[in-house]
C-alpha cells in the first residue's frame, strides 16, 4: 500500500481537461516537493512535473502541477490520444528517509 | 547526451545474490545523486536506495534494507547495485535514475527473475 493515495484511473475525451489526485500527509508532500512522472507501457518513465508545479523542457504546457497541503494534482489540458499512459507521483518522506512513489493512475483517452 | 544503461540482470534462485550495474554518460557522473528504482510486472514503481554524489550519503526502503547495498565508482562513471538473499517478491524491473530536481534521466531498466 503506497503511502500517496491516487486514484487507480482516469478517462477523458479528445480535448478535455483531467486532473490525477496524489494525497499523502505532512512527512512526504506536506513537507517536500511533488514529482510527476508518465510512464507509457514497455518505456521507463518520464519527468513530467518537478518541484510542484514546474516543466522540464519539452513538456508541453498542457501538463501542469499543483499542491495544497498535503495532497497535489496534475492536470492535462486538451488531452490528446497520446496522453494515454500511467502517472505517478512521488515525494520525499522525511519519516522514512526515502522516495515515495503514488500507485500509479492509468490515464484513458475514450 | 545523457544516457543510463543498466547491466547484470537474470533469473536468480530464491537466497542468491546478484549485482546489477548502470553504466553513464553525457554528463558528470560525479555531481548528480543516483537511484535506484524498480517496477515489479504489472505493478507501480517503487523507490529502492538513493546514493548521494560522492557516495557519503545512502538511503534504502525498508523492503531492500539490510539486504541490498547501493555503491558507485565516480572513476568509471558507474553505479552499483549489490543485492544479497532475494526473494520472490524482487523480481522486477531495475531502473537507475539520475537525481536532478526529479529523477530527470532514467535507464531502460534490467529484469531481474527471482525463481526457484
């Protein structure tokens, strides 16, 4: 049981704005910055989000990140069939001395 | 441009041990922090042991603690994963991930079978 809850799905239609939830607690998210990584199937994963809110290049602006307290969110504007992957989010755990990584959410494209 | 490889992957008895490699390039090796990081087939990913640029500072999960030991040799730009008894429940896929305000660079991953 991972220790930053995410729901185990999405779905969205061509054009439409999701958001994936990452809840965690005052340790991890409450304390550290929020990651985002997209993994496609047979593919390592990909940065997407770092320290909250903030784009590496070449990610589009559609993708973007927040947090508030202990849970954050990332949210895809004018979703694409390509967007269509796995997202993680993961934080520091000042408890456990180590990453965390969220369950994981399968983003579907209809 | 930056590149992880991974290396020493297999199918391992249940008890034996088995050392993986990830071999760098493109960037200073020495200056970035490492991880490792594995995904067991079908499920999430899960953060295995964190070692810092100059090797001083070492983190593990609880699951791989006492059993795995991270390491690295900054002369040949290559990072190490020695892991002792395993069980069933290691087999997965390694990804080693340079550490950079996010795992920003990440290898193709080796598979490790843990089978009797």
């Amino acid at each position: 049981q991972s220790l930053l809850t995410q729901p185990p799905s999405a779905s969205g239609t061509p054009g439409q704005r999701v958001t994936i939830s990452c809840s965690g607690s005052t340790s991890n998210i409450g304390s550290n910055y929020v990651y985002w990584y997209q993994q496609f199937p047979g593919t390592a994963p990909k940065l997407l989000i770092y320290r909250n809110n903030q784009r590496p290049p070449g990610v589009p602006d559609r993708f973007s990140g927040s947090k508030s307290g202990t849970s954050a969110s990332l949210a895809i504007s004018g979703l694409r069939s390509e967007d269509e992957a796995d997202y993680y989010c993961s934080a520091w755990d000042d408890s456990l001395r180590g990453q965390v990584f969220g369950g994981g959410s399968r983003l579907t494209v209809l | 441009q930056v590149q992880l490889v991974e290396s020493g992957g297999g199918v391992v008895q249940p008890g034996r041990s088995l050392r993986l490699s990830c071999a760098a390039s493109g960037f200073t090796f020495s200056t970035y922090a490492i991880n490792w990081v594995r995904q067991a087939p079908g499920k999430g990913l899960e953060w295995v042991a964190r070692i810092s640029n100059d090797g001083t500072n070492i983190y593990y999960a609880d699951s791989v603690k006492g059993r795995f030991t991270i390491s690295r040799d900054n002369s040949r730009n290559t990072l190490y994963l020695q892991m002792n008894s395993l069980r069933l429940e290691d087999t997965a896929i390694y990804y080693c991930a340079r550490d950079n305000m996010g795992f920003d660079y990440w290898g193709q991953g080796a598979l490790v079978t843990v089978s009797s």
